[in-house]
C-alpha cells in the first residue's frame, strides 16, 4: 500500500486537525454548544480495507455525506458514521427526541449539512495550507453498507483511501466517525506534490 | 442547439418559485429574482449594487454569510439546512406573515458561480420548506401517538406500563367475581443508578432486556402478566395465586437474576446484578381497589430494600383473607 513520509504523514495530520477544529468551532456556533473533533489518526488503505473497518461484513449500516472535489487534485470525499450514531449526533444538534430507527428526511440534510461543514473545514485548511485551489460540490446523503456506499463511484475504480478516523465530541459524548477520500493514481501524486508544496512553504 | 437568449433565462429567473441571490466578488448583490422580491418585500431596485451586509445585517458573521465567504474565496458550495438553522432569511410566505414576523422555513444552498471575464460569483438558492417541515412534524406526531398507543415495551420487549395497568384492571374485576385471590409482585433491579453510571447507559439497556427475559421466563399460565413498570423496575400479575405461591413465583425470579451473574462491581453487597421483590396479595372486596393492591407491594419492595436488598418481603393486608 501507498505510504507517506513521516513527515508528510505529520503535515496531513496537521492539516486536517486544523480543518476539523474549524468545522467544530462552526459547529458550537449553531449548537450554542462546545463541539470537538480531532484526527487522532490517517491512513492509506484500499477500498475494501475501509470498508471492513466499517462492519460491511456484519452488515452493518452506514450514513454518509458525499462530497467531490476537484482541482489541485480530484477526489470524491466521504464522512460516515454507523447509522445509529448519525441519529445521536443529529439528536444531539437538534436537540430534540426523534422517535423514528431513521433519519427522516429532515434529518438526513442536517447530517448531510454536519458533513458539509466538515468536508469543506477538511479541504479548506489543504487548500490554504498549498495556496492551491479546489473546487466543492454540494453534499449527498447515502445510506448502506460501507461496501454499498464506497462502491458508488464503480467497481473498475483501483484506486487508494485515505482515511481518517474522526472523533466527535458533544455534551459530554465521544463518537467515532470516519473519513474518507477516494483518491486514483493521479490524484494519489497529484496529493503527494500539494503536501510537498505545504511543507516546502513551512521550511521557507 | 444555441443557447438560450439571455431574455428567455430572464424570464425563466422571474418564474422559478426558488429564491435566487447572485452575489459579486465584493459581496455586492447583482441578481435578485421575482420571487425573492415578493417574500423579502424588497424590490430589487431596492437592493442592486447593495452589499449582502447592507440588505442583511441581521446575518453579518453568521452561517449563511460564513458559506457566502467560503464559496468565493475557497471555491466550496455549503448547504444550510432548516434542521440546524431556523430561517436564516428574513423571509415571509405573506404581508400578513411578515407583519407578526413569521419566518418562512428555508433551505438554503450557497454556491461558487464563475462568471467569464470577472472574478468569482456566488449564488445563493432559498427553497420553501415549510410544507415537508410540516409533514416531518406531523409523522413524529403520528409516530408518537401510535406508540402511546403500544403495549409492548420498546427496549425489553416485554408488556409495558400501560399493557400493565389494563390487565391489572381486568384482572382485579375477575378475582373480585370469582372471590379468588390475586397476587403482585413489584420488583426493583438493585443499585441500579451505579450499574448506569459505571457501565454507561448502552450497557445499562441491555442489562434491563436481560433481566426482563429471565423474569418473563418464570411464569407459565397464560393470565400471568410479567411487565416493565418503568426504568428499572418489573411488575407481575398473578392471577387465582395465594401468598404462598406469589412467594414461590418470587423466589424463582430472584434466584434466575442472580443466576445471569451479570457482573456489577459497584453493587452495595453483591459483585452480581441482584433485583429486590415486594409481594402483596388480595381477594378482593366489593371496597377494594387495585392501589392497595400496587401500594402494599410497594411497601414490601421497600421493605426488602431496607431489609439488604437481594430478598422477597410480603406486605400482610388488614383484614385480607389471604
């Protein structure tokens, strides 16, 4: 599988705590609350490595919020949680008791606008940290299995994720989420060359 | 096929029943639709070459302006959605809505928009949500309703509370009848809050699902009603049953709980999850009522609390035959 340097893998990590702890900080603002979330850790897996780690075996369901972006290097961006949690964490935002197993449909653009906020923090802080531009679709909201929901972009893509595990706190809860972005060969180096100019800038 | 004449897109912009803002680099407002016009009450003449802070200032620093930033500096759409921001716009179905300050229901996407020759646009989209919010509302009602209306208990699967209270009833009137004596028993999960807050409220659910299977797998007569009473407490209807038989059915309960050695390090004196019982017994009279019936088994469950916990106690009724 494709690896980083230690030190790319450090400027990622970096990058995308910034990114997160401003999704948070947006967060608390439309709660009236102290939200938190940190990326206590990223790798590179494939496709079906990912979606073990979301339970596709068992399966077990997901929701998730998908974004694509492109530019400086293309990829499709995917926040998920286990279905149950995405009904705490829009329980917990809403502030309010949903009776129902699933989202409704009024829910389902409340997570996919929590998605938003944190792809678009995540993308936000690479694009600053390089200067370089990317551009973001509108989010979509999915519900399956990992497999199902990964599988989405087709069955011939070979390419890598990178993947992040996301903790969520809010109210005193922890949640663990997962991030996901579907990268081919070219965006891979394309990747590589954008976290090179980060840190090319940080050592000027 | 050629485009569309910029007089048809115009015409097209006045009749959408979507509200559409296009916003310049600087913020300025450049395109402001029929339909904006009428549920802003401000007419575009009014607000053309006017920044988004001067026609909403209510709105400065906030979500919506956040996304109109993100979207010509990052180049990132956002959406907003009316779950987590309760009509951003000051935007009203009617005058008469808009004279009380009624807030039409949005949903609001805001969107990076290149224009050739000039540097990035944004466009913002307001939809009119309030008929699918009123639908959501009216499921949750409707899903609230029916399960008031339920008589199994969501969580153990057993009868609950209100199952409870009907049979009770029915019951009571039956053994008042036959002159026949009814028995209840009330059971309490022991230093249960130290479970919830030890282990977490996850586990403290399934701990309550365990316990309400052992307990519903004692009884075998088809009148004999095992129900949630309410958190952690059980209660059970024992029809044509004397003392002596309640105190049986009891003691079977107790021992099957202590048997699922479900692990409680913070218990008072078991290192397992223990329930203690109060057992009450009647045969009705034409004066009797099913409170001294709950109320006499409640004074017996705290009796056994006070008596160590983990125990039967029964409640002796004056005057009872039983």
């Amino acid at each position: 599988m494709f690896k980083l340097s230690a030190l790319q893998h450090d400027a990622l990590v970096e990058i995308f705590n910034l990114g997160v702890g401003q999704a948070a900080a947006a967060m608390s603002r439309i709660v009236k609350e102290e939200v938190t979330m940190s990326v206590p850790l990223i790798a590179f897996q494939s496709r079906a490595q990912v979606a073990q780690t979301l339970g596709s075996g068992e399966g077990r369901r997901i929701s998730a919020v998908a974004q694509q972006f492109v530019g400086a290097f293309n990829t499709e961006a995917f926040l998920m949680f286990p279905e149950e949690k995405s009904l705490e964490i829009v329980r917990l935002m809403v502030g309010q008791s949903l009776t129902m197993e699933e989202l409704g449909e009024m829910e389902q653009e409340a997570m996919s606008e929590i998605g938003n906020i944190i792809l678009n923090s995540c993308m936000g802080a690479f694009a600053n940290a390089s200067g370089r531009e990317l551009q973001g679709s509108l989010p979509i909201y999915h519900a399956g299995t990992g497999d199902d929901i990964l599988g989405l972009s087709g069955k011939e893509w070979d390419g890598v994720v990178l993947a992040l595990k996301i903790d969520f706190n809010i109210e005193k809860r922890h949640i663990h989420g997962h991030v996901a972005f579907l990268l081919d060969m070219t965006a891979l180096q394309d990747l590589q060359q954008y976290v090179d100019d980060y840190l090319a800038g940080l050592t000027k | 096929m050629a485009d569309p004449s910029p007089y048809l897109l115009n015409s097209v912009l006045k009749a959408v029943r979507v509200g559409v803002i296009v916003l310049d680099a600087g913020q300025r407002i450049v395109l402001w639709n029929r339909w904006i016009e009428q549920h802003a009450c401000l007419p575009a003449t009014d607000v053309l070459g006017k920044t988004f802070a001067d026609v909403f200032p209510g709105m400065v620093d906030g979500r919506t302006h956040v996304a109109i930033r993100s979207a010509l500096l990052n180049n990132f759409a956002s959406l907003i959605s009316q779950t987590l921001n309760k009509a951003p716009f000051p935007l009203y179905a009617n005058p008469a809505d808009a004279a009380d300050d009624a807030r039409m229901q949005q949903a609001v996407h805001v969107m990076p928009l290149d224009v050739p020759d000039l540097p990035r646009h944004c466009l913002v989209q307001i939809g009119d949500v309030s008929m699918s919010v009123s639908r959501e509302r009216k499921l949750r009602e409707m899903a609230v309703e029916l399960e008031s209306q339920t008589l199994v208990d969501g969580l153990t699967g057993i009868a609950n509370r209100r199952r409870f209270d009907l049979h009770l009833e029915g019951e009571f009137r039956r053994a008042r009848r036959n002159v026949s004596p009814l028995s209840l028993l009330m059971i309490d999960v022991d230093d249960f809050k130290a479970y919830n807050d030890s282990y977490g409220h996850q586990r403290g659910d399934a701990c309550l699902a365990r316990i309400a299977a052992a307990l519903d797998a004692v009884p075998h007569r088809p009148r004999d009603l095992v129900a949630r009473y309410g958190g952690e407490e059980f209660a059970v209807v024992l029809p044509d049953t004397d003392v002596e038989g309640a105190l049986q059915v009891a003691e079977a309960m107790r021992t099957a709980i202590a048997a699922l050695l479900l692990e409680h390090a913070h218990a008072g004196n078991a290192r397992h999850v223990t329930a203690s019982f109060g057992v009450s017994t009647l045969t009705p009279g034409q004066e009797s009522t099913t409170g001294a019936l709950i109320h006499g088994a409640d004074r017996a469950l705290y009796q056994a609390k006070r008596a160590g916990r983990n125990c039967v106690m029964v409640h002796a009724h004056e005057g009872s035959s039983a």
